[in-house]
C-alpha cells in the first residue's frame, strides 16, 4: 500500500495571493489542491501546515472519504471557512491522486459526462453604461453565451464587480480599501443599466448580475420585481447570506431566480435554503465547502428539490479549483452554470493545463487527475504579498457589507 509521504503548503502571489497543498505519496504520484481564502491566506496555510500535514503522513490516500471524516469530525470544532478550505486542499489533492493511480480524469471517476461542455458565464463591467454594453459586445464576439453585468453607480467609489484592469481583482491593496455605499442610489440605477443590456442583445444571451450581499429582505425583494422583466438568469446574493430564513421573504415578492453560497462553507449552511426551495442555484465551490467529497453531498441534495448549480469561479480561486469545479460540473445531473473570470498570463505561468474554453464553454483535460502542473521555479518568482479586500461604509461613515 503506498501512503502518504509530504504535504507541503506552496505560496505564490502571481498578481494574487494563491495557497496550493502538494501531496507526494511512497510511490511518487502527487496530488494538488487549491487553498486560496482570499484576503485571509496564511490561516488556512497554518491550519494545513501545523495541524492537517503532521495527520496525513503515514496515511492510505486511497481512503478519500475516511480521510474527510476523520480531518472534519476529529477536529471537533465544525465547519467555518478556515477548516473547510483545509479540509477541501487535502480532499482535491487525494482525488488528483487516485486519478493519476487510475488513469483516468477526476470527471470520470464522478461517473462520466452528464454534458458536452460546462456552460460559463463570463464578467462584463464598466465605469458607465456605455462601457458594460461594449465590454459585453466583446464578450459576447468571443462567443460567449451568459454575462454577469456590473456597471458603477455614478460617484460611488464602492460599486461592486468593476474592473480596472484585464481582470477584475478586488484584494489589490496591502490594507482594506474603504469604499463609499448608498442603496438608494444603487437601487435607483441598476435595473436602468441592465434594461440597457437587453435592449441591445436581447434575449439570446444569459444575463446575471452580483447584489453581493448589499440589501435587506425587502429591498432586494423590490430589485428583483423591478427587473422581472429582463428575466435574469439570476440574481446573485441579494441579502447577506447566514440568514437562510431572509430569502423567504425576498421568494415570496418576485420570480427572480435567486443564487448565493459563493461564501457558505458546508451543507449545514445551505440546508434551509435547499430543503425549502428558497433559491434557485447553490454556489458552494471545492475550494470553499469542503473539497468535491462534500460538494457532490450538497449538490446531491439540491437535486432533490431542483436546485441546480452555479459554482463560484473568481480570479481568487486558483486554476487547481477551476479544474475540479469543472471534474464536478460536467457530471452532476443538476449542472446550472460556471463562474469564469480567467487568470492572469502570470498565473497560468505558475499553474499549467488548464481546463479549455471554446464556446462559451469550459472542457476537462483528459489527462489522469485534474491535469494541473504546479511550477515552482515560476511560483518562486512571485513571493507572498499581503492583500486584503475592501470594506464598504455608508454614505453616514458606517460599515457595510462589501
Ligand atoms: O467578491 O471572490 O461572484 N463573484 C464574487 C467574487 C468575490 C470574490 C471575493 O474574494 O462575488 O468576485
Ligand atoms: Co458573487
């Protein structure tokens, strides 16, 4: 039997800050799994390092599920972002491994395909309207076939999801960036930049848009009539997402399909939501929620209640992440839709082999694993960098949810 001889925790900032877990067996496969939680890396690099690596030597890395069992019970102290990024490291590198041990891509050893390709969406944003509708032009030239729209509130520094430069990157500052928030004003313009983009492109093209978290109940109830008519694809984490019962409300008032989880970390964050079909897409990711072991398990229970899924994709999980989204996505049966935003040149210079985009659709290399090669020598290249993400305040001075 082989077993499990190093576990060793790689950091590497190649215009962002990635954490990577490199497992090496007795008998020389290795596995890698994404450990990037964006703005708060070296909690989880700690938690891998000093308390998961010194339980995984010696250990039969066949045992996958047994091995989650025992990092998530035998830490007594449940779920939490911390834990279950460690958790989901060791949880996709030991499903890179038994991939390699077989030979086969991870995707198979899910079952297969369920689908041709894994349907994206990618991000368009502007600083004004006139520049979404052109930067969703040239997404959509590139053939692809939904868009999240973002635009930025005329004078509010804090408008969400707006890119400066190739690729949207919210930790850019090495302490948290203080933006300006009114609901009021973002209420009143949102729905005017995304009718813009229907009238446009019609309805040919999927169209989402990210609230990230910014309303209560009642407001992201009135945002999501006021846009029924653009028939959204989805509304994405229209109030804070802990309080599951708050979507009730919000399901109650309008048609608009809801998505959130990008930031809930276990299948106990999602049950209520699940089980009472109070959103219509779970977007719990590996990286996040525990690994593809626990991931399957969620979305194994959305299925029940026709949840499908639409996975959190941004530039903050590495392309480890991207390549077991895409092994989980292309088999599940309740497959909704894939965030992905890319990485940058320097990024791919560091992670190789990449999962492949062609129409608007991302397709798993059929090399044994996940099919990622980790460079050190380009990884050293790029040492850490503390980042954090920004924090929003009321036009009054007070915090915000960002
Ligand atoms: O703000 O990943 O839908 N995507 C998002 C992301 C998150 C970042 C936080 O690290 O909401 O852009
Ligand atoms: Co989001």
């Amino acid at each position: 039997m082989a077993t499990i001889e190093r576990a060793e925790v790689l950091i590497t900032s190649p215009g962002r800050n990635f954490v990577t877990l490199r497992i090496t067996t007795s008998d020389g496969a290795t596995g890698l799994g994404d450990a990037t939680l964006n703005g708060r890396e070296l909690a989880v690099a700690s938690y891998l390092r000093d308390h998961l690596a010194p339980l995984l030597i010696g250990r039969d890395p066949a045992r996958i599920e047994d091995t989650w069992q025992y990092l998530y019970k035998g830490a007594y102290w449940r779920r939490g972002p911390v834990t279950m990024t460690a958790i989901a490291a060791v949880d996709v590198a030991l499903w890179d491994i038994k991939g390699k041990v077989a030979g086969l891509p991870v995707y198979q050893l899910l079952g297969g395909r369920s689908r041709d390709g894994v349907l994206v969406y990618c991000h368009a944003s502007g600083a004004s309207t006139d520049e979404l509708l052109d930067d969703v032009a040239a997404y959509a030239e590139k053939g692809f076939k939904a868009v999240r729209a973002q635009a930025a509130v005329p004078g509010l520094s804090g408008s969400y999801g707006v890119r400066k430069g190739t690729i949207y990157e919210p930790a850019a500052t090495a302490l948290p960036d203080e933006q300006a928030w009114s609901t009021e004003e973002y209420l009143d313009f949102a729905p005017g930049y995304l009718g813009k983009v229907r009238e446009r492109f019609g309805f040919g093209i999927h169209l989402l848009h990210d609230v990230h978290h910014r309303l209560t109940p009642i407001e992201a109830a009135r945002f999501g009539k006021s846009v029924e008519d653009l028939r959204l694809f989805w509304m994405e984490d229209p109030t804070p997402a802990e309080n599951q019962e708050a979507f009730r409300l919000i399901r109650q008032h309008t048609t608009t399909p809801i998505a959130t989880g990008e930031v809930l970390t276990s299948i106990w964050d999602v049950q209520q939501l699940i089980t009472e079909q109070l959103i219509d897409y779970v977007r719990t990711t590996v990286v996040h929620a525990g690994g593809i072991t626990h991931l399957r398990r969620i979305f194994d229970l959305a299925a029940l209640y026709q949840v499908r899924t639409g996975s959190h994709g941004a530039t903050d999980l590495s392309p480890v992440t991207t390549a077991a989204a895409v092994a989980v996505d292309i088999s599940v049966p309740n497959f909704g839709i894939q965030e992905h935003m890319g990485h940058t040149p320097a990024t791919y210079e560091v992670f190789h082999g990449a999962p492949r985009l062609e129409g608007g659709m991302l397709h798993p290399s059929e090399a044994p694993g996940l099919g990622i090669t980790y460079d050190d020598e380009a990884a050293a290249r790029f040492p850490y960098e503390p980042r954090y993400l920004p924090v929003a305040r009321r036009l009054d001075g007070s915090v915000h949810d960002w």
